[in-house]
C-alpha cells in the first residue's frame, strides 16, 4: 500500500502524525461521555480516526522495515504466557 501510493514520509514525521490521530481519537472517545465539556464536531468519527492511524503504523513499520504481523503475533503470544 505505501510504495503502490507513491508515499514517502520520513518517519519521524510519521511518528508526529501518529500521535496527532491518537490525539484525535482520543478526543473523540472523550466527546461522546456526558462529562466531557468539548464539541463532538471537533473530530470525525472515532472508526476512521483510527483508520488513520493503523494506516500511519503500517507506513512507519515499511519506513523502518518491520514487519507488524511477526511482532503483533510476538505480543499476542507474550500477553497470553503472562495470563
């Protein structure tokens, strides 16, 4: 998806970008509980803020040539020895 797209950001700004929609989604979340004072208009939709940043992680895992499925796989099974 990165290289068919054409993209080419450096990943520190990748790493920027990531923490901005986590910031998002985050608000989002936030804005749908009673208690919260802030707009709900202040972001889209909690699903496609976190399109955006699942899209961002898979662009930063080809920038630094990680491969996200062998280290999801590693959490899943190091979460499931620790239960």
């Amino acid at each position: 998806m990165y290289k068919d797209n054409k993209w080419d950001t450096p990943p520190e700004l990748l790493l920027i970008a990531m923490q901005e929609e986590l910031g998002e989604i985050s608000a989002r979340f936030l804005a749908e509980h009673p208690r919260y004072k802030k707009s709900i208009k202040d972001t889209d939709p909690i699903e496609e803020e976190v399109g955006d940043l699942i899209t961002l992680i898979f662009a930063f895992c080809n920038k630094m040539d990680i491969d996200p499925e062998k280290w999801v796989n590693n959490t899943i099974r190091k979460r499931g020895k620790q239960g």
